[in-house]
C-alpha cells in the first residue's frame, strides 16, 4: 500500500546520521547557485521499487545537477566532487537495480504492489487536472505547469517509518 509523506525531490542520499554533526551548518556549507535550481518536469515515470515507484521524472538541468553535485561531495562520506559528477551522469538508482546513479524525479506515491492500468490512468488524470505538463504530452492537453524554480533544501532521517519523516528533519534551507 502507499506511504504518506511531503512530496519531495530526491538530490541525495546516504547522509551519515551521527548525534555529532551540526546539520544545520553542514547544510549552509554547500554552495549555491546564484540563481535557484530549475525544475522541469520530463514524464510520469513508474518504477519498481517501493521509493520509485510514482513519480514526475525530472530533466537533469545544470542547475539541479550542479546542486546534486554540491551535495553529494558535501554530504556523503568518501564521495569528492569526480565521483559526485559520476554519480549524477548514471541514469540509475540503488533502489531499483543496485547501482549508484541519479534520476532526479518529484515522488508521488510510494508503493508495495505493482502500478495496474487503472492506477497509472488515475494518476495522470490527478496529474492532468494539477495542470502539470510533461515532455509526454501536449501543452494544450494537460496544462501548463511545466516545471518551477526555487524551493529548499532540507535534510531528513530517512530511517523512520515514512510518515515519521515529516517530524525528522534535521536542517533546512530556502534556495
């Protein structure tokens, strides 16, 4: 069955969690653009993983690979910014085969069972009647929301159940 929790976008995972870092200063140490990252949405996508499996697929623009970039190298043990750089060229997640790589993506719903016709129709009709376009459509079809710029960077203890994770934010930033 499905998980609630605050749609988001995933830049990163693998956030070490220790009593002993200051998140909050870990987060302003990453650099910004000067301008916010642009977020242009590229298609319904379903995967087949629980953390995949509804989301609005996601153009991997300079700014938001910049920011995952960013991120990563600053965050994640042992990942300097080549390997970040590496990591955000793969067209792959650890959730749905194993390997390292970034699919940026807005996730929708998370879920246990396989997506059915019916569902995937429901969540483009909910999609269509938000008026967000994607690259699957025409503008004229669905409407025209095709993406946004700006939001926050927040960083969340992932290892709570997911409606849990809404009290677990451990620093947050406007960008």
């Amino acid at each position: 069955m499905g998980a609630d929790f605050q749609p988001h976008i995933t830049i990163s995972s693998g956030i070490p969690l220790s009593s002993d870092i200051d998140y909050q200063s870990l987060i302003f140490s990453i650099a910004l653009l000067e301008t916010p990252p642009k977020i242009q949405f590229k298609k319904i996508r379903y995967g087949t993983a629980f953390w995949t499996k509804i989301t609005l697929e996601l153009h991997k623009t300079e700014s938001l690979k910049e920011l995952a970039v960013d991120c990563r190298s600053h965050v994640v043990p042992g990942v300097d910014e080549d390997i970040a750089r590496e990591w955000v060229e793969q067209y792959c997640t650890p959730a749905e085969v194993g390997i390292e790589g970034f699919i940026p993506h807005l996730s929708l719903v998370y879920w246990d069972s396989e997506v059915k016709a019916a569902v995937r129709k429901q969540v483009e009709e909910e999609v269509g009647k938000a008026g967000i376009t994607t690259d699957e459509v025409e503008l004229e079809v669905i409407g025209d929301m095709g993406g946004f710029q700006g939001g926050k960077l927040v960083f969340v203890d992932t290892t709570k159940k997911v409606e849990e994770w809404r009290d677990l934010i451990l620093a947050e930033r406007q960008l």
